[in-house]
C-alpha cells in the first residue's frame, strides 16, 4: 500500500524519461504527450534550454529568503513587466497561490483606500482556480467544497457569458471581478471578446478591478501571450503558472502599479516564491516563448488543431458532441464516458490526455507540437472511436 494519500486516482504507469512531445514509461514504451503534465510542460521534454539553465543554476545558490535581493527574480519581474500591462510582480509556487495573492491584493487595493466594505468578488461557474480554502471558494465547485465546512465568504458566481447575470450581483461591496479567459478544469469553454470587453467596461463602470485567472491559458497557449490579448482588453490583476517555470514549480501575480502599491512589506509573503533556482528556469523559458515567431507558429499550430478536429467531429458525429476551447487549449464534449476514453487512449493508443468537466475530452500538447504530431494525435483519437464501434456492434443484444 502507498505511504501517499489518496487524493489522486493513479495509474501504474510511470514514466522515466521524455523527449520532446514522448514521454517513455517504465517498460520502455513511448507516449505521445497531449496533456502536457496540465499544460506544464510547455516546451516539452528535455529542452536543451531549459536543462543547461536548470544544471547552471545548480551549482551556484539554489534558495535564498526573498528578504535577500535575487538577481534571476528580478530580471524575471523585469521582463514580464516589459511584456505585458503589468507594473509589477509577486513570485508564487503555483497558480492556487497566484490566484490567492490577486484576491489579496484586490481586497486590500480597496482597504489602503478606506473602503474596506469592499471585499467581495464575482467569480464564475464552471470556473477552477485551485484548491485551497479560498480558491475552491472562488470556484464555487460543491463537489470541492464538500466536506471542508463553511465556504470562505466574499464569492458570488455569475454564469459565463451572461453579462446580465455579472451586473445583477454588482453591489456596494463588490471589489473585483475574477475569470479565466478560458476555463480549462471546468469544460474548456472560451470566453468571447465581447463579453470580455464587456467585463472591462463593468469594471471601469463601477470602480471594479478586472482579475484574470491565466493560469492554464496564459503564456502562449491560445496563440497570444496571454489569452486576454485577443479581446483587446486590459485586465487590473493576472495570476500565471504552469507553463511560466516549464515543469519547475513557479507561478506569478501580475499587476497594476496603483494596485499593487498597496502591498507592502507585511502584507503578504513566501518563502519559495521566486527563489534562485526557480527564476532560473523561468527566465530560460521565457527565453524560449518569447523568441521571434515562436508565438506565431503556437498560433498556427491551434488553427491546425481546430482544422482536424473538425474533420474529426464530421466523421464521427455520434462521438464528437462539441468542440471548443482556443488554440492549443482545446476540448472535445464526447458521448462515451471521459475517463474512460482518457484510460483507452493512454493504455492502447499510447496518447496522453485529460478530461475535463462537462464529460469534455481535453487537449494540452507541448507548445512545440508540430502538424504531424496533432495528426498522429487526431489518428489515434479516430482509432479509439473506430474500436468502441466495433465493440458496441459486437456485444449481445439484451432480449
């Protein structure tokens, strides 16, 4: 019996080494990586780039407390700001305490104002934004929340797309708004400019701030920088993981010079956060994602990805009930169980995926798929539906 808890449904497969889009399992066999460790692994397996920095950063100081300066943090903070709207940055270890740290900045923006009534945010339903007491709060799941007492007060939950439902819970305690440009736990659903923009003029309306939960979308994976860019919008507060450490346990809160002011020493804190070693990375894959048309190519890469999914969902039209999501963070609402589906394809089609809510099938390769990479995926996925096929025509017709 496992010395772990029990908080993950594990397979025995195990995996020893990766190149590029494969990983290799403890017997040898090779997968095609189309989960990408949650959309972690953004440059794949082994990148060249990232290990030489990872192995340099090695022998120099792994850990320092952030009460010392940090070279690689502050070029890291540096180069973000350059790149986005923000002015400012707070190093995390995930997305969960990126999403906390944008929530505390947001109530305490308004506290350092005198307006300390306002605390209360208006988040979404079919929203993720992590697993702590007040980011399971944020996402208003019952099924995390059951077992864990009373929700942590100041969330209300609006339905996606509908700005009618956001502007009826707007109160004089509202402090902020809180989405995922596109939600990726909850089903894959992508948000429209318009309504995008449409949160934005709310904000703008009523002194609101605008937090972004970029996480799983941001940093390449739609195509832009971060998803945001293709609605043209501004957003006050972005929490981003996954992809920013590429597999190194790394996440940020960007934000807004006026707002981030307010955070001052005692305010907030970690202890890993931004650490030598951790920035390293970060900066080495910013290097990468950051290269002249490497963006680009993600860019071209997802309409690939949408063309051969459509293909496929004409194909098999009784399996492939929707598609959805943006660039290279795409779903696929099928009709046959999702974790069942997710179970065939990695033990006899040897492709990675993951499932998400609303029974939808997810898609996360490594930014660096290629078109040949999305047909083999695409081909495995057909062979799967060809087999349940087969099945349902084989199996016994009850009298």
């Amino acid at each position: 019996m496992s010395a772990l808890y029990a908080t993950y449904a594990r397979s025995e497969v195990s995996f020893e080494r990766g190149e590029g889009m494969r990983l290799f399992d403890q017997h040898g066999r090779e997968y095609l990586d189309f989960h990408s460790g949650v959309a972690v692994n953004a440059l794949g397996h082994g990148d060249p780039h990232l290990v030489s920095a990872l192995k340099a950063a090695a022998d120099k100081v792994w850990h320092t407390a952030n009460t010392f300066t940090i070279p690689e943090q502050e070029r890291l903070g540096q180069r973000l700001v350059e790149a986005t709207f923000a002015d400012a940055v707070f190093f995390t270890n995930s997305g969960a305490e990126a999403i906390e740290c944008a929530i505390k900045t947001a109530r305490h923006y308004f506290w350092a104002k005198g307006q300390e009534e306002r605390f209360e945010v208006i988040a979404f339903s079919g929203s993720f934004h992590g697993r702590t007491l007040g980011t399971i709060a944020a996402g208003g799941n019952p099924d995390y929340l059951q077992g864990f007492g009373p929700a942590a007060p100041g969330f209300k939950h609006a339905k996606p797309g509908d700005i009618e439902s956001v502007k009826a819970l707007i109160t004089p305690q509202t402090c902020a708004i809180l989405i995922e440009p596109v939600q990726g736990e909850g089903g894959v659903t992508a948000m429209t400019n318009e309504f995008m923009q449409g949160l934005r003029a709310l904000c703008d309306e009523h002194d609101m701030l605008l937090i972004l939960d970029e996480v799983q979308c941001g940093f390449g994976r739609t195509g832009r920088f971060f998803a945001h860019e293709w609605s043209g919008i501004t957003p006050d507060i972005v929490a981003v993981a996954k992809a920013i450490g590429g597999g190194f346990p790394l996440g940020a809160c960007l934000a807004k010079g006026d707002v981030a002011a307010s955070m001052v020493p005692g305010t907030h804190g970690s202890t890993y956060g931004g650490n030598p070693l951790a920035t390293a990375v970060g900066n080495a894959v910013l290097d990468r994602v950051l290269a002249p048309g490497f963006i680009d190519n993600v860019n071209v890469m997802g309409q690939r990805l949408a063309w051969h999914l459509q293909q496929l969902a004409q194909k098999y039209p009784d399996y492939v009930l929707e598609l959805r999501g943006k660039g290279l963070l795409a779903g696929i609402k099928i009709s046959t169980p999702v974790r069942d589906m997710v179970t065939r394809l990695r033990d006899d089609h040897q492709l990675l995926t993951i499932g998400a809510g609303d029974n939808v099938l997810r898609l996360l390769p490594p930014l660096i798929v290629s078109e040949a990479d999305i047909e083999e995926a695409v081909g495995k996925i057909a062979a799967a539906f060809d087999a349940i096929e087969a099945e349902t025509q084989a199996a016994p017709i009850a009298s």
